[in-house]
C-alpha cells in the first residue's frame, strides 16, 4: 500500500530485514523518519549517518549508489567496472522507480527473471525524454552481465531513439 509520497513498501532491504542486524559500532538502535518516504525506519543515511533513509529505492531517489553488499549485488552495482558506471546505473533506475512507479519488488522479480534491463530498455525506448543522450548511451552499449545483455531487437530500438534525439536516422 502506498503512502502519499509514493512509497509502495515492497522494498526487498525493508526494516524487517534490518531487526535481526546488530546496529553499527557507535550507531544505537533509534528510530527515526525516511527524509524521502515518512517511513519509520532505524537505517540511516550511508554517506553521513545523519538522516534516515529507509530503502534501496529512496538512496536511489537521492541519486545515491547504495552501500550494502546486498544491494550492490542484487541490482548488479558490483558487476560495474567504475564509478561512472554506477552513477549511471542509479540514474537508469532512478527513471524507472520515479517516473514508471515501478516498485522495488517487481525489479527485483524482473531481475531474477533475467529481464530487468531488457524491460529497462524498453520502457527507456517507450519514453526516451527520461533519460538524458550519454544517459542512454551509456544504457545501450553497457554490459553489466553477459545473461542480462540487451536483445539484439531492444538494442536497436535503442539506437533509434540515440539517432532521433541527435537529430540523425540510423
């Protein structure tokens, strides 16, 4: 269910993961509201420890490359070869969690399905204005994993999309 802010709750890093970890040396185990979403939460920010960000997606929505080994595996951030390369791929999924409304749970249910940048790419060809050129750019020629290789079909739309919003026809 959502709330007004648009949080859905389906994150897979949600606080009931977080009850059986001990908090950090020097962290107690407060509680305190999400900055982005209002929710309870005892996960703070991971750049300054400051303010409380509850999820995956709201360190995403604040375009940061989340910490946590989980997360860095599960959404193939340790798969990237730079920091480049992450900070697109939290722009990348930042489009489709801000501007599609796609929650955290069908990511991750897309990923295990082997599809997530397949359908990614398609949604980006759908809407190409979500993305910025290099952002797009960057999408199309990435290879994150050789299982999660964009198809031939969507990697062409793709391109169309480059080509048009350069103002050329491939």
């Amino acid at each position: 269910m959502a709330n007004n802010n648009g949080y859905s709750g389906n994150d897979p890093l949600s606080d009931a993961e977080l009850k059986d970890q001990p908090a950090p040396q020097g962290q107690s185990k407060t509680k305190g509201q999400c900055i982005i979403c209002g929710q309870n939460t005892m996960r703070k920010c991971t750049m300054y420890s400051i303010s409380f960000i509850c999820t995956s997606t709201c360190h995403i929505i604040i375009n940061q490359v989340p910490t946590d080994q989980k997360t860095l595996t599960d959404c193939r951030f340790d798969a990237c070869i730079n920091n480049y390369s992450k900070r697109q791929l939290v722009a990348a999924y930042k489009s489709v969690v801000l501007y599609h409304n796609i929650s955290t749970r069908e990511l991750d249910i897309r990923m295990k399905e082997n599809v997530l940048f397949e359908r990614m790419g398609t949604l980006f060809y759908v809407y190409p204005g979500i993305l910025l050129t290099h952002e797009l750019k960057w999408f199309c020629n990435c290879a994150i994993s050789e299982k999660d290789d964009l198809s031939g079909r969507v990697r062409r739309l793709l391109l169309h999309s480059i080509a048009d919003k350069e103002g050329e026809r491939i």
